[in-house]
C-alpha cells in the first residue's frame, strides 16, 4: 500500500508539472503561431492519459499508456521543433516590426517547450518506477505487444485442441470396455 500511495503522490507531481510546462509551450504570440495544432493536440492526449492514470490508482495499464504517450511525444516534439523552430525564428527574430511583446511570448513558449522536452525523460524514468510500484512488467507488456505468449507466438486465435486436451474417442472403443482394461 506504500508503494502506490508513494507512487500516486509522486504521479501527480509529474503530471502538474506536464500540465504547467505544456501550457506555457502553447502560449501563442499574438497575430501567429508558434508550432502547429498537432504539438497542442498531441499533448492534450498526454495529459488526458495523466489524468486516466491519476483516476485510477491501481491500473498498471494506464501507467503503461502514459508512458507510451510520454516517449511518442519527446519524438514528436523534437521532429516539431526543428521543422518549425527555424521558420518562426525568421518570422519573430529577424523580422524588424515585430514588437516587444510578441518577441518576449514567442521566446518564452520556445524556452518552456524546450523545458518540457528536456524534462520529459525524466518523467519517463519517474514513470517507469510508478509502473513497476504497481505490479507492472515491462517483459510481458511487450511479449503481448509482439504476440507471444509464455514463449508460444500468440495470432489472437486459440484452438481448443491448444487450450485443452481432450481426448477423442473411437467409435469401436466405449467407456465400459476402457474401464475394464484398468
């Protein structure tokens, strides 16, 4: 019971912290953007995943999916910031009438998008350890991803010949004449 209250209180600290820096990442300069829909679409999936595994406190699946979110995002976020960094940096930084204002939003939602992708491995690991708190193993989450299953590959079909050994009987051979064999 430690381990998951410990692991609870420590879960929400980590998403609190998504929430705020994600927030601060959308920030938009007025009169343009700063990254694309997709960045804020992809980490409202976050945090709606944070939330699902705030809701419920014993469910290793929703541990699991967040931090499955978690590494699609420091992916995403790294492939968004280096299409759109550049042109928005032309855009805002050499661009002689754009004002003080939108400079200073621009630099502040590119500093705390940073922020959040630098702390996002962290909150990986911090993940990882609220998984294992919860009974999760990492081996069979991706047996089960890869199809297999105790060391049998798995197609999502079981035979009942596979799953029980029935025996079949003969025409010729009746339960009375095996009974008197023994």
């Amino acid at each position: 019971m430690d381990r998951i209250v410990y692991g609870t209180a420590l879960l929400r600290v980590v998403v609190m912290i998504q929430i705020v820096f994600s927030t601060w990442g959308y920030l938009q300069p007025p009169g343009g953007s700063f990254m694309p829909p997709v960045y804020e679409y992809t980490h409202l999936i976050l945090i709606l995943f944070a939330a699902f595994s705030l809701v419920k406190p014993n469910s290793v699946e929703a541990v699991f999916m967040y931090l499955f979110v978690n590494i699609f995002t420091i992916l995403n976020d790294i492939i968004l910031l280096g299409l759109y960094q550049p042109i928005t940096h032309i855009l805002y930084e050499k661009n002689p009438n754009t004002l003080g204002s939108t400079l200073n939003t621009y630099r502040f939602a590119l500093g705390m998008s940073i922020v959040n992708l630098v702390l996002k491995p962290v909150v990986c690991l911090v993940l990882f350890k609220v998984y294992q708190a919860r009974g999760g193993d990492i081996r069979a989450e991706l047996m089960c991803m890869q199809g297999t299953e105790n060391g049998r590959s798995y197609n999502g079909y079981n035979s009942m010949d596979d799953s029980y050994n029935v025996e079949t009987a003969s025409p010729h051979h009746s339960m009375e004449h095996s009974s008197s064999h023994t």
